[in-house]
C-alpha cells in the first residue's frame, strides 16, 4: 500500500520546487509595487515662506466672515401668518396626493392581475 501511495503522491522536494516559483514571482512583484508607490510622493519644500500680508488678511477674515454669518437669521424676515398658514395646507395636500397616487398604483397593479387571470370572465 505504501509503495502506490508514494507514487500518488509527489515528494516533498517537487512540492518545494513548484512553490517557489509562485512565491519568488509575488515579491518580485511586492518590490515592484513597493518602488513605484515612493516615486509618487512630492518631496517637501527646502524653506518655509513668510505669509504675505494678502495670506494674513485671510486667516483673519475667515473666521470674522463665519461668526457674522451665524448671526444672519437674527436679521432675517419674520413670516407672517399667511404664509405660515399657506405652507402648512400646501404640505397637507402634497402628502395626501401622493399617499392617493401610490394607493392608485397598487389598485391598477391588482387590477391588472386579476384581468391576466381572467377571474372577470
């Protein structure tokens, strides 16, 4: 029995053999991909530029400009009843429009089926 397994089965040295070519290729390829990916880096600058008056009006203006904005709807219109009133009933009927239109859909899809069947006839 032991002798027609062993030739069954490879050695252990063609085992080895056969994965080392797989194993050599993929880090031939791990060094490849590895050199490629430094290459795409930029490199830092040499010296560090004194910010000029324009760069230093903005860093100051930024934050200026974002804390007035925050106090914008402060300055805002009031809405009036009216227009409260008229916002409200149009939101009213667009929900019931569209409930009414997916309840419509599903009557005509239903509708449809029972036709196929011929459950009319």
């Amino acid at each position: 029995f032991l002798r027609s397994c062993a030739v069954c089965l490879p050695s252990v040295g063609a085992m080895a053999r056969s994965m080392l070519l797989p194993v050599a290729l993929v880090a031939v390829g791990l060094v490849l991909v590895l050199n490629a990916g430094f290459g795409a880096f930029v490199p830092s600058p040499s010296a560090v530029a004194a910010p000029t008056a324009e760069a230093r009006f903005l860093a100051v203006a930024s934050p200026v400009a974002l804390a007035m904005a925050g106090s914008l709807p402060a300055f805002a219109e009031e809405i009036d009843s009216a227009e409260a009133y008229n916002r409200k009933v149009m939101t009213g009927v667009s929900v019931c429009l569209s409930l009414a239109l997916v309840l419509m859909g599903i009557i005509i899809f239903y509708t449809r089926r029972v036709v196929e069947n011929k459950w009319l006839n």
